[in-house]
C-alpha cells in the first residue's frame, strides 16, 4: 500500500470536501461487484467518497480499513457515516492528482 505524508492526507481531505458520495454500501455490505465498482471508480477519479447507510452492519471505518485492504488504496479519512479512499491510477487518460 501507498504511504502518504500528512500534507498529502490534508490535501486529499481538502479536495474530498466539495466531492458528493459516488457510491453507496448498504445491508449487503461489502460484495464483489462493491469491489469491482469501487475499484472503477479509483481507476476513473483516483479519490472518491463513500456513503455508508444506516442499515449496513459495519462501520465507516471498518469499512475504509477493508476497501484499503482489498483494493491497494490508500484510506484518507472516515467521519460519521463518510469514507474517502485514494489510489493512483495507471490510467493515461486522465487528469491525476498532485500530491
């Protein structure tokens, strides 16, 4: 897994601010085609934003460690019901995000 300094963290918070919710885990938890979606999204925005409900079992912060885990990202922060996860995408086609 990626290391990042605590500036980056704090940009990567400060840019997660404006950002809605691109995905949403629900009763079902963590399946496979929640990896797969989660794991596209890293690949197309490299940093996204994560809405637990609050019919899902597992937390926001167990959620991120898990993702984290999964997917080789990198967990940003987890507040409330919000997770937010970076990975750097091999994709060209892209604008990335310097850190």
């Amino acid at each position: 897994m990626l290391e990042i300094t605590t500036a980056q963290r704090a940009k990567l918070r400060s840019l997660a601010m404006t950002m809605q919710p691109c995905a949403h885990i629900g009763k079902n938890g963590l399946t496979d085609n929640s990896y797969t979606m989660l794991s596209d999204l890293l690949d197309s925005r490299e940093l996204i934003k994560i809405s637990v409900l609050p019919n899902c079992a597992m937390s926001a912060k167990d959620i991120l460690r898990e993702i984290a885990d999964k997917l080789d990202a990198v967990p940003v922060q987890a507040i409330g019901n919000r997770a937010v996860l970076y990975r750097r995408s091999m994709r060209t086609d892209i604008k990335h995000i310097q850190l």
